[in-house]
C-alpha cells in the first residue's frame, strides 16, 4: 500500500509517524478494496465488523425508507473513516446504506484489531484507541448539528441553518458545500424543488449568492 499521505492525514492516525502507520497496518489486518462509481459498499442490514478508510474517491452514508426513499446523512472524503461504530458494536447490523459516489478506494480495518491490545512491541495501540474514540465523540457533535438543521420547522430554515454552519465552519461568508441540488435536498430531508425555489428567494431577497455549490452569504440581514 502506497497511501502514506492520506493515512498520515486521518485521523485515527494522529500522532503515528508514517513507518508507524505502515507497521501497524499488518497488525490491524488491513484491506484495500476498489469500487466503481455508484457501487454500495455497505448495504442497509448487512452485518459489519470492519471500518472504512477512505484512500481515494468520495462516499455518501444513506438512509433508505421502505419505498427507496433516500436521505443523505454524511459525505466521507479521503484520509475520513466510516461504519466505525457499528463495527464496533458486533451485534447490530448496519443501518444505513454506504455508497460509492465517484470511483472510490477504501481501505478496511478490522475493529477487532483495535479493541484488543496486540503484543507489547505495539507501543502505538494505545494511542490509536485514544483516536478511535476521539473520532466517534466528534461524529456524534456533527450528528448532533445534522439534527439541528432537520428539526427546523420550515425548508427556508433548514437552509440557513445548515448554510450558516457551513459559513462558520470556514470562517468565511464566501465557500462551498459538498452537494449538489439534489444531495442538498437528501441532506436536509426536503422536496428538490421547494428548495430550489426558496434558494432563489433568499438570492432575490438579498440573503445570499450562489452558484452551483458555491455561496456568499451576505451580513446585512439579521
């Protein structure tokens, strides 16, 4: 494996030097398997006792209802990581559905490897926990954002809720998001075209510019 840019990035590798990670890559039981675009790699109710790291490529987690219905809950892009929590577990099966959406590579871990301590020569186990565990508290605060824009009572403010996130989340009142229309609209748990049309109200209005994925917000309205 020749990923050592993108593994020194994640963070379950924080902390690890590059010959580190390389090291413990054999002790984890690591796998590295390719996906072409649009291809699951989970699906809803498969069991899972590997995680994913993302290499290469860009993957949606969906929820899908009984009629195939779509909703959007994360993106992962490379060096992030992804079914942490329910490879964790042993006993749930997936909930969610994992779906290539460009041509993607992944590399798997096994949990197992994580969660029980190998031979005292792997002095960087302990640190990889810290990291597990750092990731899945800071999934659970994005989750918790997520909830916040969907409990919104209106389209328009799901939109400027998650909008004004993401604006923060830069720093900046100018920046892009990672959806396009229709994933936005998956992401917010709302109709395509209400929101489309409400993205154009809010442009009419003032509020923001946009441009494909890319918006400014505009601070004149409070």
């Amino acid at each position: 494996m020749n990923n050592s840019s993108v593994l020194k990035k994640s963070p379950l590798f924080s902390g690890i030097t590059p010959e580190e990670i390389q090291t413990m890559l054999t002790c984890l039981s690591a796998v590295e398997k390719k996906y072409a675009k649009g291809t699951l790699i989970f699906r809803q109710g498969e069991a899972v006792n590997r995680m994913g790291l993302v290499l290469s490529g860009y993957i949606h987690i969906l929820k899908e209802d009984f009629w195939g219905n779509r909703t959007i809950l994360s993106d992962i892009t490379p060096s992030q990581m992804f079914a942490e929590s329910f490879a964790c577990t042993h006993t749930q099966n997936i909930t969610v559905s994992v779906l290539a959406v460009e041509p993607t590579t992944v590399l798997f871990i096994d949990i197992g490897q994580i969660l029980n301590t190998c031979t005292p020569s792997c002095v960087f186990h302990s640190r990889i926990i810290r990291n597990l565990l750092s990731i899945l508290a800071g999934k659970n605060i994005m989750l918790t954002g997520k909830i916040e824009h969907i409990t919104k009572r209106t389209t328009r403010e799901k939109l400027l809720s998650y909008l004004s996130a993401e604006s923060m989340k830069v720093g900046s009142s100018s920046f892009q998001i990672p959806f396009n229309r229709q994933q936005l609209a998956e992401y917010l748990a709302v109709d395509r075209s209400a929101m489309s049309m409400e993205l154009s109200k809010l442009q009419q209005e003032g509020f923001l510019t946009y441009q494909k994925n890319s918006f400014h917000l505009n601070d004149t309205f409070h």
